[in-house]
C-alpha cells in the first residue's frame, strides 16, 4: 500500500507523519510505503479520519500487490523490500 497525503496545516501535518511512522517506511516526506492487513488499513483510516480536516486535507491510499512491487522502478537513493510481504488491501 502506498500512501500520500498532502495537509494544509503545520499543527496538524506532524501528527500525520508521527502516526504514518507507525505503519509503514517513509519513502518521500509525504508518501509511505505500508504492509497492512484489512484490519490495520480500517485502523489507519480510522485514526486518520480524527485527524485531517477533510474540506482542506488529503490522504490517498494506492494499492500495490505482490506483483506490482517487482515493477517499482527507483532513479536515485531508496530500495524496496522484498522480504516484508505485502498484503492486497
């Protein structure tokens, strides 16, 4: 799972990331890379939802599946991992 999310207000963009570190590995300073199950995404959301102002903020959730990962191509600094599985949410 890959997650982006773009927040409009400085008080509330580090909660974002604190909780982000929590379920996945920062790739760029707004987007991660998760391995959730269908529990821990509905968690994420959850706790997300009580933390974003939906009219200004955005959080975008982009499925990857175990295929799709042999296919992340990387110009520059970064790996991905092949040894976390990763869940189809």
């Amino acid at each position: 799972m890959l997650v982006s999310y773009d927040i409009c207000d400085i008080k509330r963009l580090p909660r974002v990331a604190k909780l982000m570190e929590g379920y996945g590995v920062r790739v760029q300073y707004s987007v991660f890379e998760c391995s959730l199950t269908q529990r821990q995404l509905m968690e994420l959301q959850r706790r997300l939802k009580r933390l974003i102002k939906p009219e200004v903020d955005s959080v975008r959730f982009y499925p990857l599946c175990e295929s799709c990962r042999d296919e992340i191509v990387i110009l520059g600094q970064g790996t991905v991992s092949r040894d976390e599985p990763y869940y189809i949410a």
